[in-house]
C-alpha cells in the first residue's frame, strides 16, 4: 500500500487510507506515536482502549502463541552445559 507526503501548513504530512484507520480502530484526534526503526517508520496508537476487540484479542494470542512455538523447543534440551 502507497501514500504520498502533502503539506499541511509549514508541516507534511500523510493520508493513512480509510482501510487502514478502519482495521486499526485509528480515529480523527487519536494521539499517535512515531518510532524510527531500522526498517522503517513504526506508527502506534498511543491511548488504546483497554478492551480489545476479538480481532485484537486474536491477533495478540496468535503471536504469543507463535512466540511460545518459538522457544518450546529449548524447552527439550537435554541439559544446560553445566555438568552436575
């Protein structure tokens, strides 16, 4: 998905597509946080309800679960290095 950067003012600035404020819950007034990453720009939702909605609910539990899938596997490690 592309946007382009518009000026607003002395300021720039850029239009987040309707889809996308929507699957987001972003809303005009929100307050968003910018973070620069080496990939890119991360934007977030600074306040977020502390109700979330079934989407958000799943999408949190999907990558806890595919963290733990991630480090069960050390959980089989036969031992530490350390001997006993």
């Amino acid at each position: 998905m592309k946007t382009k950067v518009i000026r607003i003012g002395n300021s720039r600035g850029v239009r987040i597509p309707a889809a996308v404020l929507q699957a987001y819950d972003i809303h005009e007034g929100d307050e968003l946080e910018l973070d620069r990453r080496r990939e890119g720009i991360l934007l977030s939702v600074v306040n977020r309800p502390s109700v979330l909605s079934y989407e958000e609910s799943y999408r949190q539990m999907a990558a806890e679960a595919a963290e733990h899938a991630e480090w069960s596997a050390w959980d089989t490690v036969a031992g530490d290095g350390v001997d006993d």
